[in-house]
C-alpha cells in the first residue's frame, strides 16, 4: 500500500442545492458538476472542483445528499443533522491490492469493490479501524494524473 493523491473529501448534506449555493455564493466555488443520483449507494451527489497549482486539477468536495433515509448516509446525517465531513477518499493504483492489505492488517473493509460516484472501483474501511475516519479507498482513474 502506497497512500494516492487525496481524490476528495465527502461531506454529507441536509439539501444539495442549498449546499451547492453556499460553495457557490459564500465560498466562491466556479466550478460544481451537475448532480446525479448514485443508486448503488442510495445518494445524490455533485462535486465542487476546488483549483490546483498552476491551473491543474485540485482535490474535490463531495456534496452528498441521501435519497433513502435508511441508508449509511441517511442514519449519518440523522445523527448530524447539520451534515459535515462524511468521509476522505484517497486513490490506489490498483483497488484489489488495496482491498487484500487492509484485509491482512485485519481492517474491516465494507463490501466487495463497486463502481463509485468517480466510475471506477471503490471500496471503504470501517472507522473503527481507520483512527476514526470512515476512509473511501478508490482506484485512479485510467487518463487522469
Ligand atoms: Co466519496
């Protein structure tokens, strides 16, 4: 295992378009992707680009809104009714490799790899095991980087 870029930070919100005026008109934010459900993982969600150096790509926000109450971010966010960092997504160059050493260090990886909100494989790591912080493990994205 060798720790990737920091692909993006997902934060968890009550209501996607009033978090996506606040990175709009508070914080600047000039560039949000358009929202699209993700089925698979019961949210709706867009990323907010934050800049890079010398016109390069930064590290991402993303806004992730539940569409099921009873779902990881639906029980979080009842919890945090505010909403707030949900998670941090780091990349991998290769996701099962990832996924067996985590495994031998006896971490509890949450379910087999599946396609995320980015279209390639991700899996998470319990935070009880991750200094608790629920961690998105993500395979880079083939052409970026
Ligand atoms: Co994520």
């Amino acid at each position: 295992m060798k720790l990737g870029r920091l692909n993006h930070i997902g934060v968890a919100v009550p209501d996607l378009d009033a978090a996506i005026a606040f990175y709009r008109d508070v914080l600047g934010a000039s560039d949000i992707t358009a929202p699209f459900v993700l089925e698979s993982q019961h949210v709706r969600v867009c990323f907010v680009n934050t800049p890079g150096e010398h016109g390069t790509a930064g590290t991402q926000i993303e806004l992730l809104q539940p569409t099921v109450a009873d779902s990881a971010v639906g029980k979080w966010l009842a919890k945090n009714p505010l909403g707030g960092q949900h998670h941090v997504c780091y990349e991998v160059p290769d996701i099962h490799a990832a996924k067996a050493w985590f495994e031998r260090l006896g971490k509890k990886v949450l379910g087999e790899p599946r396609i995320g909100a980015h279209g390639t494989p991700i899996f998470f790591v319990h935070p009880k095991d991750m200094g608790g912080q629920l961690t998105e493990i993500m395979e880079t994205p083939r052409g970026e980087h």
